[in-house]
C-alpha cells in the first residue's frame, strides 16, 4: 500500500552539533561531543541506519553500532569517542 510508514527510524535533522534520531514515538539527540566518529559522517552515511533490536543501532556504513541507552544517558557509557 502506498503512504504507510516502511520504517520506525529515521535522522530527522542533522546539524553541525549532532543530528536527531527519531525512533518509533522517541526522538533523541546524538551529540558530536559524544560521538565523533559521527562528526565527518556524509549525510548518505548517517541516515543509512538499521535498528535491529530495542537496544541496538547498526550504522553499515560506517560500521558503528551503538545501544540506544547509550545515546539516552551516556554517561553510563564510558566508552564514548574521543577523536
């Protein structure tokens, strides 16, 4: 059927500080602070992002996978990008 939503993720805005993911009804702010492997991503790059389980985000082509609680509190994550 034509006009019904394929996919419950999607980059919703990218700016020079980070860009917002919208998963399903949750939208969440990936900061390049945090993430700088991020930082030099193309857009192509960024929103090519698959969302294979609740807690997992797969970046193929830049070959970054992250947990969502990352993005939500990282300061439980330590080991955040230091580029």
């Amino acid at each position: 059927m034509h006009g019904l939503a394929t996919s419950d993720i999607e980059i919703s805005l990218i700016s020079n500080k980070g860009f917002w993911i919208l998963l399903k009804d949750e939208e969440l702010f990936v900061p390049y602070a945090e993430f700088a492997w991020f930082k030099k991503a193309t857009v192509d790059e960024l929103t090519t992002v698959e969302w294979p389980s609740p807690n997992h985000l797969y970046w193929p082509l830049l070959d970054v996978d992250l947990a969502v609680d990352s993005i939500r509190q990282p300061s439980l994550y330590p080991l955040v990008s230091k580029h």
